[in-house]
DNA sequence: ATAGATTTGTACGTATGTATA
DNA sequence: TTATACATACGTACAAATCTA
C-alpha cells in the first residue's frame, strides 16, 4: 500500500463551485450578464445537478443575483457596495487586528514579519500583480487566522469575496503595491508592541484602499 | 382580472430551506444529530432534488455542519462559539447603530420609539415568550435597515442566524424580557440625541445578553 | 398572440462509497 | 471480515415556466 491518492477527490459541486466563482471574480464574466446552468453543465461536460448546487452556493456569497423571474445574474459592484462593504469590512478587520493583539503568541507575530519581509524582497525583485495580490492578502488572512476567532474568518471570507474584484484593480497597472506594504509594516509596528494603535492604523489603511478604489472605479467608467 | 395570487409560489428547495432552518433553530433536532436527505424528501413528499439544494444552503448559513464522511450533521453550538459569534455581532451592531445614527431620517426613529412603546405594553399585558422575541427582534431589525447598508443587513442575518437557539434561551421562563427592553430604552435615548453614547450603550447591552447565554448555557449542562 | 425553442424545477434511476450486522 | 443495507453524488427524463420569432 502507498502513501498517494490520500484523500478523495471533491465532490463536482464543490470543485465547480470553487471554480465558477474564481471565474467570476477573475472577470471572465461581465456582471450583469445572465449565468445559464445548462450551458456550464455542457461546457463542464457534466449533468446540471452537480451545477445548480453550486450556483445555490455562489448566490449565498453574493456572486450571483437572482433575476427577476427566474435564473441568476453575475453580481455587479457598484460604486455604494463597494462603500457598505468597505464598512463591514473595516468592522471586522478591526475586531480581527484587536484580537490578534490580545491572543497572538510572539512566534505568531514573527511568521506575520517574516512575510512582511518576504514582500518587500519580491517587490524589490520586481514580482508579478497577481503574486503581490497573494502576499498582501496573505497579510490579512494571517491577522485574520492569529485573532483565532473561526467564526470572524468565516465571515470576513465571504465579504473579501465580494471585494476581490476590487483588490485586482488595486495592483493593475503601476498599482499601490509598495504603499500598501508600507501601510502594512506601519500597522505591524505597533502589533508588535501589542499596541492598540494598530487598529487605527489597519483603519487607515483601509481607508485608503477604498477611496483609492473609488478612485480607479471612476476613471475606468469614463 | 383580479388582485390576488400576485406572486408565484417559491420553488421547493427554497421552501424547504426556510422549513428546515425554522425546524433547526427551533430545536425539532438534537444538535449533532445527523440529517437525512432521502428521509426528510419522504417526510414532505418530494423528491431528493430540492431538498439537496435546501441543504447546500442551509450549510453555507453554518446551521449544517458536514460530518466527517459524507453527509451533514446538525449544528452544536459550543460556549466558544458562542462567544466568537457576540464578538462579531457586537462589531457589526455597533457600525449599524454608527450608520443608524447618522443616517436615520426623524421619521424613521420615530418607528423605533413606538416599537419600543409597543413592546413596553405587550409586556405589561403578559405577552409570550415567542412574541417577546420577536419584538426584540424588530429592535435591531430596525436598527439595521435604517443604517442603509444593504450587506450589513445580510451579513448580521447571517451571523444571527447561528445565535437564534440563544435568543430563544434568553426569553425562556422568567428571562430578562423587561431587562432586556430598558436596555433598548437607555440605547435608543442616546439614538434620539444622535449621539455616539448609543454605540457603547448597544455594546454593553450584547454584553449582558452574553453573560447571560452563557450562565443559562452552564446552568442548562448540569 | 401563438408556436416553438430554451431554460429552469423536480422526479427518479443508478453507481459508488459508507455504515452495520 | 464479508455481505447486506443504506446514503449520497450524479445523470437522465419530463413538466412547467419563460423567452423568442
């Protein structure tokens, strides 16, 4: 007996939900656009039920809207959601820092600097959007998963899924990549210190996300 | 041709969906239990299909938990859990009384002060237990809509989803109803004046109906 | 407005994997 | 452990609703 084919492929559903919604978020849809399950059933090459399950999902994240009548629609941002999200999003990112303050070990802390360090060594190095995208999410994920709170991971997830479409336009063309970092190192200053000022600092950062967004949202309309 | 019938009947799945959440919350199963698809299409008469897709949803909410294997077993709600969940419900009511206050029209706070003038009656009449829930309810229910951020309002129905088993604990027997609405009453004094007080005033509010879930929680495990 | 073509909602059948004796 | 029963994942079929010509 060997080691390999240790766990079980997913079921359809789920890697098709996992696929659907990177399609999604990755703008390989328009929004607005209606979603057809017979068609991704046929493109996918298997029965609609495994398909339709995951579109269920998909529209519990927001992804996919119910039309009118019947069917679903490709969940379109506008300039308002992208506020209300940033809201909830500041709220829970808040709670999350604030927790980790309290509950994070040294060793936890030093894993979160040791990636700030790693970031701006690829900067240096000139590395890719998508690869700067991973590592500043990377950031908040590990904020995130030292606050130790499985619930706020949760819920913070499904909220990023809404936003994700805007973190791409964050680092498109020349970016804030290396301000955001700074923003980053300035908020893990006082991390480390275990200082409450961190909070307001991950405020501010967000802030500046946002109207930077908002910022990109405008011109790309014109 | 006549006014009537205006609205098409929701698809099963979603049907069943809200049947089942309603049977979980109010706890028709044991926590743990597991759940059966083929047997709950036999208990209503349909077919597995529109029972799966309830399922898929309903596990997205967290009321489902997926065992091990394969299959769903029904939510238990731990003291952590409990916890993890009020320090999120307490970061999001606190940004929609934030939002409530700046945004509410008079009108619309007017609505919350004869809500509250309502409940007070009810509960000199001796309303039940489950009315009593339900007004409270509509407190934060209101609360919520009049901070006008439409993902806030789906995303604190989300969390509260997980805590309606304690609302249900809080009102049992004796309970803290009459506590409860003078909480709501110092809360919304500061909401009148619009001033930021109701902010902590909400967060201590959450906090005593924490203490008490988990003293009623203890107490329940002996 | 009607007829035909899509598309969704639901029933049902089958295969595979899991529990149970 | 093996054999049986059972539950789930997925496919297929059909009916009802919706869209389109």
């Amino acid at each position: 007996m060997n080691n390999f084919d240790l766990h079980k492929p997913l079921p359809y559903y789920l890697q098709f939900y996992e696929k659907i919604k990177q399609m999604i978020v990755n703008g390989e849809y328009e929004p607005g656009q209606r979603i057809n399950e017979t068609q991704l059933a046929k493109a996918f090459g298997v029965s609609r039920s495994p398909i339709r399950e995951a579109m269920r999902l998909l529209e519990k994240d927001g992804l996919l809207v119910a039309d009118q009548k019947t069917g679903f629609i490709i969940y379109s941002l506008s300039p308002e959601d992208v506020e209300e999200i940033y809201q909830i999003r500041t709220a829970l990112e808040s709670l999350a820092i604030e927790l980790c303050i309290t509950r994070a070990s040294d060793e936890e802390l030093l894993f979160i600097e040791q990636l700030l360090d790693r970031t701006a060594e690829e900067i240096k190095q000139g590395a890719e959007d998508s690869r700067l995208i991973e590592l500043n999410e990377h950031f908040h994920q590990l904020i995130l998963e030292y606050s130790h709170n499985k619930h706020l991971k949760k819920q913070l997830d499904s909220v990023n899924v809404l936003i994700y479409f805007c973190r791409v336009l964050n680092f498109k063309g020349k970016g804030r990549a290396a301000e955001i970092l700074d923003e980053h190192q300035q908020v893990f200053t006082f991390m480390k210190k275990r200082s409450l000022k961190a909070v307001e600092h991950m405020q501010q950062h967000l802030h500046h996300d946002l109207v930077y967004l908002q910022k990109r949202l405008n011109t790309k309309r014109d």
